[in-house]
C-alpha cells in the first residue's frame, strides 16, 4: 500500500518517526513504542554502519541514529519499500499488551509526570495539582475515552501503531523471545549476527507499578482498550484475572 494511502488510514502515525531503514541489509524496522524499540535501533545503527561498539545513550533522539531516516533515503524509496514485497524485509516486534501498558504508566506517568500528566489531567477535567499523582485506573478510564488517532504512541494499541491493514510484514517478533526472535531476522536476510544489548532496563522504584498490583476493573478495561492486540498477537488475559486485586 502506497505511503498515500497509509496517511488517509493511519493519520495518527508519523511515518518519518517510525519507519527505520537499515539499506546496507534491506531492512525495515517498524518501530513499536515500548517494545524494545531502543535497542532495535541500535542494533540496526550497528548493522548499518558496520560499528559493532555502537552506543548511544539518546537514540530516539534526531540524528542520535546511523541509519538513514525516510526524509533522506528519499520517499520514492519508502513508498516502493511498502509497495514491493521483494523490497525491503519488514519486521517488527510486539509485547504483552499488559506488561506493556504498565511500562507505559511507569515510565511515562510516574516517571516523567511533568511532562505526560498534566495534559491528560485537563483532557479529563481532573485538577492539575502536581503533589496528586494519576493512579493507573485513572490512568486507563482517560485514555479508554480518547479516540485512537489522538492517543499518545506509547500507549495507542499495537495494530494501529504497525499499521497492520496496510503493511505486510516478513516477521512480527515478541520481546518475550527477543534473542531468539532477533536471530531470525537476522538469518532470513543474510545480516551478520550480533547480540543484543538490552536498553532501557527497568529501575527497581517503590512506586513502580507490576502486572500482580492490577485490579480486576483495571484488566477489564485494559481488555477493552488492547483486545485487538491480545487476539492478533495471541497473548492471554484471562491468565491474570484469577489472581487479580478487587478494586477498592
């Protein structure tokens, strides 16, 4: 499907943001937000460049990468790339939409809250006192409200974020099986096997949220927001509710 038509379709997304070309392998990387998103980045800016030492510790920022953006590989590029199956070899991965969205709470609601709470606290028409922070309940009543075009990247569900009506992809991995999956894609395009280096370890923090915290209300409506991503990417949800918290 032409890069048109994905716009028309897929008008939340930003193609220049997540389209990640890797030419020297013909790969291309369909970024995921909060699923090892990072460290494919580097591992393709290691891939393209041939530095297998490569580090960086703002590779989402502009010109952070060794690989190509869209805007400067030229997007006639881009567009025979999504059109051509023989093309480019697209990938990307995926994770548990509830590991997901409690990764997304703790990093983007309490760890960085300045920045990503405030908007959602007005968008509800909550009191925008800093010394009062967004339980994850509250959390996930908002964005269950907020029209899927309009919602943040990290925590928007998966199919919409890889666009999957209009791309077809070689190989959609899981970071459960990160290593193994990641050598695949390696094999099934002739690039050179390197390891993976982890970015973005999770920090031990006392007011880190885990998966075993969750309500039975908060598994419902996270259902009800990534049911799509549970059934296409076969993850389990019911697996959890058994020994779910009831809510206060």
């Amino acid at each position: 499907m032409s890069i048109k038509e994905i716009k028309e379709q897929y008008p939340g997304v930003n193609l220049g943001q997540v389209l990640c070309f890797c030419p020297r392998y013909k790969l291309l990387y369909v970024v995921n937000p909060k699923s090892a998103c990072s460290t494919v980045k580097l591992l393709l800016s290691r891939l393209e460049s041939g530095d297998f030492d490569f580090d960086s510790n703002n590779i989402h920022n502009a010109g952070a990468t060794l690989f190509p953006p869209p805007s400067k590989l030229g997007w006639d590029v881009v567009d025979a790339s999504l059109t051509d199956p023989s093309d480019y070899y697209k990938f990307t991965f995926v994770r548990n939409p509830l590991a997901r969205i409690v990764s997304c709470y703790n990093d983007k609601i309490i760890k960085h809250a300045r920045l990503f709470v405030p908007p959602l606290k007005e968008a509800a028409g909550y009191k925008d006192d800093p010394s009062v922070e967004l339980s994850f309940t509250e959390f996930l009543s908002i964005i269950q409200n907020q029209a899927i075009e309009e919602m943040d990247q990290h925590w928007r569900p998966q199919s919409y974020n890889l666009m999957l009506e209009c791309i077809d992809f070689d190989f959609i991995g899981k970071i459960e099986n990160f290593d193994d999956d990641f050598k695949s894609v390696m094999e099934a395009t002739g690039s050179p096997q390197i390891s993976a280096v982890k970015k973005n370890k999770a920090v031990p923090n006392t007011k880190y949220l885990s998966v075993n915290d969750l309500t039975s209300k908060d598994l419902d409506i996270v259902e009800s927001i990534y049911g799509d991503d549970f059934q296409l990417f076969e993850y389990a949800i019911d697996v959890a509710k058994p020994g779910a918290k009831k809510a206060a």
